[in-house]
C-alpha cells in the first residue's frame, strides 16, 4: 500500500514543482552603484536549499552569509557549489567579484573584508524578506550579472554623537549593522561631551557617577526664549563589557570604531567629576543646554596625567589605529586668566593661547603614538600648528581638509554644508525640531570628498568622507533614523562610487527600491522621494515656473487659485508662464492618489522679477542658492532653512548687488532679507546701503544705508525708500559683521551672511 501511494504521489511532485514558476526578480538599482556591472542573460534559481561553499581565509564573510541565508528557517543551506566564496589574491583589497550565473553564484576576492562586501551587494539582489528571515522557500529567479567591485576611498564613515543623547548598545548596532550594509568601514564614536561622558573609566568612579548624568535638559530649539528646561535627571553610560561586545559586533562586519574622547573642549562633564580638571578649580555642573562652554581642561601636568590614564583603558578596549582626540570648540577665555595655562605658555616659549592648544594636541600625540596609535582630531587643531602625524577632520567648510593636505597630513571631509545629518533635509514645515540648516538628500549626493583646490598628489590625502549626527535634538533612536536615512545611501556612493559611476535619478530610484529593505529592517527613514520640487527659468520669451518630481510613474497636478491640488487639477506637463503675482501650489500623485506634500511658492511679480543681476562676488559654494537669479525670483527663501534654493550664503565677505532693470523704471522701494542663526555663525550685515542710477557712467557713490528690521524668528528686511525715483540701476551694498565675538557659538570664526529676495516696487 505505502509504496504504490509513494510510486504516485512522487511523480506529481515533480510535475508540479515543474509547473511552477519561480518569482522572476528584476535587477535593482543598487546602493553604492558598483564600479562595473554588465547584465547576463539567464537566471539563477534559488529553492529552499542551497549548498555554499567558503574558501578558508574568508571565515567572516563566510559565517556573516551563512547567518543571514539561515536566518530564513525555510532555506536549507547545506555544503556545496551552489554559491562560492573563493578567493581571488590578483583583485584590490576591498573589492570583489560577483558573479551570478545560471549554475552558480560565484563570490571572489583577495582578502575576507573583500568578500564581505561582495556579500552586501548579494543582499540587494535578494529580496527584502531575506533581512529578518521571512523568506517563505518559494523559488526565486535571480537575474544574471557580472559585478566587479572595489570602493573610491579608504574611509567611509559614519559619526554618532552619544554625549548629547545616549543610545543603548542595541541601536549602536543596528546602527554598525546598516553601515556595513551599505559598505561604510568606519564608526566614529563620539563618547564624551559638555551633556554626558557616557564610557566607563575604572580609575575614574565619578565619571560614572557624576559626568554621565545631567541634572535636567534644555526643552525646544536653542534660539527659543526663554529658555526653559524638562527637570529631569539624564544620562547614561558603557560598561566596558558592552563596549568590548560593540567592538566585536562591529568587527564581525569589517566595522572599525575611532573612539572620541575630547579635548581640551567639550569637557564640561569630566570637570564637573573632577573639577581640578579645569582652570578654576570651582565646582560646576553637567551641562544642561547646547553650545559651546568655556570650562576646558587646564593645561597643567595632572590633567594630562588623567587623560593617559583614561586613554590606557581606551585603547585597551578599542584596537582601531586612530583614536579622535576631538580638539574643536575649545574656548580660550579660561586658559587666558589661569597662572598655570600661563605659565605653560611662558616656560614652553609659545606665542599665545591658539599655541597652548597645539601644545596640548600635540603632547596627546606623543603619549598616542608611543603606543602605536595615530590621532585624528576636528579642524581647529592646525590652529597654532599641526601636531606632526595628525590626520584632520575637516568640518568648517573644506579650507581645513586643503591646508592639512598641501602640509602633508591625511584628512576626513565632513564639512557642515554636506555632510551634516543633524540638520533639516526637507523644507516641509512639519519635519521634526532640528538644529537648523538644510541639507537635502541631493546636496549629499552632489558632494565630492575632493576639493578641486588640490593637486592629484594632493588629492592622495583625502582618505574619504563621512556623516555627522549630532544629537542635541535627537531624543530616541527612531530620532537618529530619521535624520540618518536616506542621507547615509547617498554618503555611503560618495564614499565608494567613482564619479563617472553616480547618476542622481539612478540614485533616487535605488533608494525608492530601498524601502522595503529599510522597511523590513525596522528603520525609520524619512520619505522625501514624492515632493515636488520648483525652479523660475527666465529667458527672451519671459518667465515661467519648471516643477519637477524625483521618480518615475508619477504625475505632478498643480493649482495657480491658493486651492490645494486635488486628482481633477490639471496636470502639470510644460513650465507655467508667470506674468503676475500668484500663488502655485503643486503635488504628486499616482493615478487619483496624492503622494507627498503639497509644495506651495508665493510668487511676487516685482518691477525686478526675473530683470538682470549680477554679483561682484559669488556665493559660497557650500551655499549658492539658485545664484543671483534666484534674488529676483519673486520667492522668498524658508523663514527657518537658510541651506534652501533662495538663500545665498557668503563666509566674511563684503558683497555688491547689481540690478539691471532694462530701461528707466518708476521705483518707490528696494527691499531685501537676511536670515540671522547666531548658533550656525549666521549674523546680520554691519551694514546694508542702497544707490540707484539711470545712466550705466554714473558714479554709485551716492549710497544711503537703512537698518534691518525684525520679520520672523530669523529674518530681517532691510528697505529702502527711495521718495519716488526713475532708476535703471540699482547697487545693493552689504558689508559683512566680522569676527564672531567671544561667548558666541564659533567665536574667532568669519561670521556668515545670508541674504535672499530683492523686490523692487
Ligand atoms: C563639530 O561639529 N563641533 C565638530
Ligand atoms: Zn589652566
């Protein structure tokens, strides 16, 4: 009886799996795009069993895969030739091959970090179901490809700011998790701050008891007045048993972790522990509030003393090559008054403070490097001189990374302008708080880790980039998320891809095919990809407004009545023309469905509206808005995110605005705006004068200034009215406020300017 039914049932077995069709996957766009990919004909298929074979060096990798495939308990991976990691000792260090053929997948590399990569870019090609183990054995058609692969830079990193707020052990790895994912190599571990010293220190107990608590936390933005605090103690801290259990985690994904420790600023919790520590000597407490605090280390011997002791137990628990000794934001004020910061800079024959703090980097140094270990630190240390091996972390714009380079020294870019994920990346009045700025996923994209200001030997210094998040408002992990995805996707191409290899649409088409993976993982990602963005574009025939949106398949509707845009407005297929003040409301929206957020401009058709202008000198390049047409564009930028398509941005320079109003033109008023964010260096010009003329030889002497009047939280007019005039030219001139004074955020630093629409009635 048995057998005959086995006899039976067999052969229909077969007949049905034969029927079925295997679930054709398509090849996505991946994330980074690889150097080279050459689409095959054909598909492998994947049953619920598979046999992996994994050449020795590769133990890593190899158990990495094989936890991921058997996470999924309906897969049954076995030994065999199915999928094989061999090694490959001709290809670069980091890179691989990946080969997916009919018969076999075939992963090669030269080294067991190699693979692992190649391993990332297999996991794009599964679907999202494989990341928590939800793969149900259905057969899957893996299309055929060829990938070779090795990454642009060295260092590809990411930075966590755990000092302002403190994460437990089980976010810092999903956090390492998602950076191997994306193949970033790099973990910077900000670890001490003013708000928190969060890494146990055995010869130290009141760093745990003291430095890693604050008595309460400031409540809203910064710039809110009055400022008004929660009352609640905070903190937090590592034990060094989960530190070393980190470190292995990250390890495991070819993960390297630069702990930071910081000095001589951003101490305010170690001196409130041990208040010898600092100048004074007077007791203070963890700081409660953001921004930059004058209470630094002192420079006499026993300061010194405690931090070799604490960097001993450091470096016992982190094997990474460098160690950050941060060194930005340290305020002189302290060390200027202290007989014994005086008496260093006397018996050390040093020319000031800027002096002290490269005595102090550069003694850190020393003590590092007679244990083998290389510091890195923020930009402010080639302030006084570059202690001799140090690599530098440029944040302040990019002139840090090139003085370090054409001096010799290795660099990290992170500059604020790109590489800031504590600031906005929408201009949607509904993002969560932030700390400013606005950094949208196309400007990270956009960045090249190479100033052009160097020369290709140069350029050799540059090992790579890296994203920031600094928490100051970001409470919880699913708060880090938000700001760090989809900004690391595009850190993580600009960080691997060659150039010739990024495509922006390309791009946003990975991350649209990224969701589901994210969404499998459980990370909070923000989900800009279904905004309309606008652009005015003037030219012989006139003027008129371009929107666009960043996928495909979709439709924009728009309205010009002040009504938002429902499935009945009209389609938006060519540039609206614009020939009177109007408001333009758009969204995008897939068959009757609306996506994103309504986009909405005011448009104010002024006698300058789309007329010529030109600039005796550009924008910073970190901040051009739209350029000097995008003064005349008849839209105001964002009364919160300086970074958007209308602000421009200048770093301490004075700046002269032309108007050309083409022909003699009636002119009542010439108004115009800048934005002040005194905790982003953003401040008001000096001055802001006016002269205005008919004929192109007259002299534009005649300047009259007119003082800035308060508009909203963070931007001011500045109106001139001229009595009724008939001008053709109209000169703007904006002088620049200076230094940054002391006690201000970034003092001693160039103040910025920011101004944005000029509107002549
Ligand atoms: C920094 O953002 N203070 C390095
Ligand atoms: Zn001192």
């Amino acid at each position: 009886m048995k057998p005959a039914y086995a006899l039976l049932v067999i052969p229909l077995l077969l007949l049905f799996s034969c029927q079925t069709n295997p679930e054709q996957l398509t090849l996505p766009r991946l994330i980074p795009q690889p150097a080279s990919l050459s689409p095959e004909t054909g598909f492998f298929v994947l049953r619920d069993k598979i046999g992996m074979a994994t050449a020795e060096p590769f133990a890593v990798s190899g158990t990495f895969l094989r936890d991921f495939l058997e996470a999924s308990p309906a897969l049954q991976v076995g030994q065999g030739d199915d999928l094989v990691l061999q090694q490959d000792t001709t290809l670069p260090e980091e890179g691989y091959r990946l080969e997916v053929r009919p018969d076999q997948i075939i992963l090669s590399a030269a080294t067991d970090r190699g693979a692992f990569w190649g391993i990332q870019t297999l996991r794009q090609l599964l679907p999202a179901a494989f990341e928590n183990g939800q793969y149900d054995g259905r057969l899957l058609a893996i299309p055929c490809v060829r990938i070779a692969d090795s990454p642009r830079f060295p260092y590809r990193g990411m930075h966590l700011d755990v000092g302002r707020h403190f994460f437990p052990i089980g976010f810092i790895k999903k956090y390492i998790d998602a950076l191997a994912m994306l193949k970033m190599n790099t973990f910077h571990w900000h670890l001490t701050e003013d708000q928190g010293w969060r890494i146990e220190i055995k010869k130290y107990p009141r760093l745990q008891e003291i430095a890693a608590y604050r008595p309460e936390t400031l409540v809203g933005h910064y710039n809110d007045q009055p400022q008004q605090f929660d009352g609640k103690r905070y903190g937090g801290y590592y034990t060094q048993d989960e530190v070393r259990e980190v470190v292995a985690y990250a390890a495991a994904r070819f993960v390297t972790i630069i702990p930071e420790i910081e000095m001589p600023g951003h101490a305010q919790a170690a001196i409130a522990a041990y208040p010898e520590l600092g100048c004074t000597g007077k007791d203070i407490s963890v700081a409660t509030k953001w921004g930059v605090f004058e209470d630094i280390y002192c420079t006499q011997d026993a300061t010194f003393d405690f931090l070799e002791d604490v960097l001993d137990e450091v470096l016992e628990l982190f094997p990474s090559e460098y160690i950050h000794i941060g060194g930005d934001e340290a305020p002189k004020t302290r060390w200027e008054t202290c007989p014994n910061c005086q008496r260093r800079i006397r018996e050390e024959g040093l020319a000031d403070e800027h002096e002290l703090q490269s005595y102090f980097i550069t003694r850190m140094e020393k003590y590092l490097n007679s244990k083998d270990r290389q510091i890195i630190g923020w930009d402010e240390i080639l302030e006084g001189g570059l202690a001799p091996n140090a690599t530098v972390m440029s944040w302040r714009g990019i002139n840090g990374a090139i003085e370090a380079a054409k001096q010799g020294h290795k660099v990290v870019m992170t500059p604020t302008s790109h590489c800031y994920f504590d600031y906005y990346q929408s201009e949607n009045p509904d993002e969560p708080l932030a700390i400013g700025g606005y950094l949208p996923l196309e400007k990270v994209y956009a960045f090249d880790p190479i100033p052009s200001e160097l020369s290709e030997s140069e350029a050799a210094y540059v090992l790579g980039a890296q994203g920031n998040i600094w928490t100051e408002y970001l409470p919880t992990p699913e708060a880090v998320e938000y700001m760090a995805f989809p900004r690391i996707l595009a850190m993580s191409e600009v960080a691997w891809s060659a150039p010739a290899q990024k495509d922006y649409p390309a791009f946003v088409k990975g991350v649209e095919d990224f969701h589901p993976r994210l969404d499998t993982l459980q990370i909070n990602y923000a989900n800009h990809l279904y905004e309309v963005e606008g652009e005015l574009l003037s030219s012989e025939q006139g003027t008129a407004f371009a929107l666009q949106t960043l996928t495909t398949n979709k439709s924009i509707r728009y309205t010009t009545d002040g009504q938002d845009p429902g499935s009945a407005s009209p389609i938006y297929e060519a540039p609206i023309p614009i020939t009177q003040s109007l408001v333009l409301k758009a969204a995008v929206f897939k068959d009757d469905l609306q996506l994103g957020q309504v986009f909405s401009r005011n448009i104010n058709y002024h006698k300058a509206f789309g007329k010529k202008i030109s600039l005796d000198k550009q924008p910073s390049p970190a901040y051009p808005g739209s350029g000097p047409e995008g003064l005349i564009n008849g839209m105001n930028g964002s009364d919160t995110r300086y970074g958007d398509k209308e602000w421009l941005g200048f770093s301490g320079e004075d700046f002269e605005v032309t108007l050309d109003l083409g022909g003699p033109t009636a002119v009542q008023s010439v108004q115009t705006r800048f934005f002040e964010g005194n905790g982003q260096w953003i401040y008001l010009p000096a001055e802001v004068s006016f002269a205005g003329y008919t004929d192109d030889n007259q002299p534009s002497t005649n300047f009259s200034s007119a003082a800035p009047v308060r508009a909203t939280d963070h931007t001011f007019s500045v109106t001139h009215e001229t009595g009724g005039q008939e001008w053709r030219y109209i000169r703007i001139r904006v002088k620049n406020y200076g230094t940054i004074p002391p006690g201000k955020q970034g003092a001693g630093n160039k103040a910025w300017t920011f101004i944005d629409e000029i509107i002549v009635n």
